[in-house]
C-alpha cells in the first residue's frame, strides 16, 4: 500500500510535503484519524520520510497539514 502525502505547514510559515508509510492495514480515512489525532496531541510524534530521508515530525512544530490529492506534491 503506498504511503500517505501530507504537505505539512511548520509554526514557522514553511512548509514541506512528507510521506506517512505506517499504514498497519488500515483505511486511508483511519490513517488520516490516526495522524490527527497523533499530532493533535502534546507530545505527538510521526516519523515520515521527505525523499529518501527519515524524518520525524513532531506535534509542537505543526501549524497545518492538508492530504493529497487536494495538493501535496512530492
């Protein structure tokens, strides 16, 4: 199953687009849940990748995130 595109607004005003993989059999609306709700939290963690590179997105640093296909882009 292909991973999920989140473009992802940083408190900061950049934005970047990062691939979730971690799907463990679920639909992609359950994914989008899970997402949300880890990252609605204090000490939400997702660890996604930008390219090839692992990268680690934490919930303080998030101001917005849209899911493809509405526009994320890799």
């Amino acid at each position: 199953m292909e991973g999920l595109v989140l473009r992802v607004r940083l408190v900061s005003g950049d934005s970047m687009d990062v691939t979730y993989d971690d799907r463990s059999g679920m639909s992609e609306d359950e994914v989008i849940d899970h997402v949300i709700s880890t990252l609605s939290e204090e000490t939400g963690v997702l660890r996604c990748s930008h390219g090839d590179r692992l990268l680690v997105l934490y919930a303080r640093g998030v101001a917005a995130m849209e899911v493809a296909p509405r526009g994320a882009v890799l």
